[in-house]
C-alpha cells in the first residue's frame, strides 16, 4: 500500500519513481533485500500498470483531442520518441537492473538528473509544442532511454530535453506528457503480459492487488500534479533541490551504514579481556573502550 501510495505523484513530478521504489524500503529498513529480485521486480511491474491504467483514465480528454490533431507531424514527434527507449529497454533493461540497482547508483541518477534540470531550464524560452519536429522527438526518445538508469525519470529526462531545446516551460511540460504516455502504456503492457506468463506465488495475490489499486487511486488522484508542473512558473529547480535533498539523505544513511560496519568489524578484533589485538588499529581500541566501561558498569 505504501509503495503503492508513492507511486502515483512520483510518477507524475520529475523526482523519480524508481529512485522511491528503491530508496523507501531500504530507508525504513524493510527486508526488502531478503526477498526474491524477480518477485520484487514483479511487483514494481504492478505498480506500473496500475499508474498506466489511471494515466489512461485520467488523461482521457487530453488523448481524445491529441487524437482528433493527430498529424504526419505528430506522428513522427512521437514515434521518435518512443523507439529510442523501448529498442534500448529490450536490449537492456535487465542488464542495467542488475549493475545499476540498489542506493548508489540511485544517488548518482538523482544528482545527474537534478543538475540536467537545473541547467536546462535556464535555456531561453522560444518555442511551443506545435514546432516540435523530428529531431526532437529523437531527442526526446533518447532521453527517454536514460530513463532506464534508477534516479534519473522518465518526466525528468523529457523536461529537461524539451527546456533545452528552447520550448517555454508550459509546452516543455505538455510535450514531456504526451511522448511519456505511450512508453509509459506500451511498458506496463509489456510488463503485465510477462506478469501473467510468469504468474504469482499465491499467498502474494493479495499484495500484489493491494499494490495496484494503491498505485491506481493515488496516480488518479494525483492528475493536479500535471497541471501544477505546467503552471509552476519557479521552473523545475524546486524538483532538482528536492532530488538533491534525497540524494543527501541516502549518502548520509550510507555514511552511517560503513560507521557501524566498521565498529562491527573492529568489535571482532578485542580480545577476550578487553584489550585489542596488536596492530587493530584505533576503531579497535575505541571498541576495546566500550567493553571495559560495559564491564564497568556491569560491575557497579
């Protein structure tokens, strides 16, 4: 439920919805490590079909007028913009999940993402969606693909392309929407086919179930985000502080993580009467310390 709950407005903010899928159970010190990789990504792929199937609702009237403008124009921004990610998703995806999960990697999508955002968006506003052409729609497929990288967002990366390519914030985001939706549905159809091919562990049908009505109610809830992104006029650097901000918390959750390791490490290193190894070095001598104010405090 929670992830589910999550996945809605990162979805539709450039912050990341892998990045929270990710981060989220490993900072609330979840054993989501302890389960199965296929079973986890099973489950992230259920998320996603239930924000595909809000999006679908919830962004019925904008489709229906694309539909009706639908034009030779339209039809290359668009196609463009959908082979570069899914070519590269189905020659890579997995190879990425396995190299690049997990919080670092996450960490490093964030700041680079943040940093794309915050300069693209100082490009010159000059340019609405109805002048978008070929090469922009490549450009937009491509970042569609970096998208694959954990931290980076789909909506992140499409943003950042479209301000760097001079359209005005309004139609940068517009545009971000429209390309996104078909990756989004053609992913978590994709995804959902391979679902019911491989099928579920019966006592996990009901998280799964969960996950997705949480996932759908709170992406369809969260449709105001789209129009909050498009008339925001702070412009994308309160997303790239916020994925910094993020970024910072896991670095120091990881710093913490290596102190603890270390003193774990050095406690194994003190002999049996307190006194540390010769050559353990200081974390072990300060170990050492620990246990003869322990005995000290044992003995009063």
């Amino acid at each position: 439920m929670v992830l589910g709950a999550v996945e809605g407005p990162t979805e539709l903010l450039p912050v990341s919805s892998s990045a929270h899928l990710t981060l989220i159970p490993w900072l609330a010190g979840w054993d989501w490590d302890d389960l199965d990789p296929e079973l986890r990504k099973t489950f992230e792929v259920a998320l996603h079909v239930g924000a595909a199937l809000a999006l679908l609702v919830g962004q019925r009237r904008v489709i229906a007028t694309e539909l009706r403008t639908f034009d030779r124009r339209k039809a290359e921004v668009i196609s463009l913009s959908f082979l570069p990610g899914v070519l590269i998703g189905l020659a890579a995806e997995r190879h990425i999940e396995r190299r690049l999960g997990g919080p670092r990697p996450t960490v490093l999508g964030l700041v680079a993402g943040a940093l794309a955002m915050a300069i693209a968006d100082q490009r010159p506003q000059s340019r609405d969606r109805d002048r978008a052409r070929a090469a922009d729609g490549l450009a937009l497929g491509l970042g569609q693909a970096t998208a694959l990288v954990p931290g980076v967002s789909r909506n992140g990366a499409t943003l950042t392309v479209a301000r760097w390519r001079g359209f005005t914030r309004q139609h940068a985001n517009m545009l971000s929407r429209t390309v996104a939706l078909p990756v989004i549905v053609a992913a978590a159809a994709l995804k959902g086919f391979r679902l019911r091919r491989g099928g579920l562990p019966r006592n996990q049908a009901p998280a799964f179930a969960a996950g997705t009505v949480a996932s759908f109610g709170s992406t369809l809830a969260s449709q105001e985000l789209i129009r909050l992104v498009e008339r925001d006029n702070a412009g994308l650097w309160p997303y790239s502080a916020y994925r910094l901000a993020l970024a910072a918390l896991v670095l120091a959750r990881l710093q913490h993580q290596r102190g603890v390791a270390r003193e774990q490490e050095a406690a194994t290193v003190v002999f049996g009467n307190g006194r540390p190894r010769p050559g353990a070095g200081e974390a072990a001598a300060r170990a050492a310390e620990r246990v003869a104010r322990g005995r000290e405090d044992a003995g009063k």
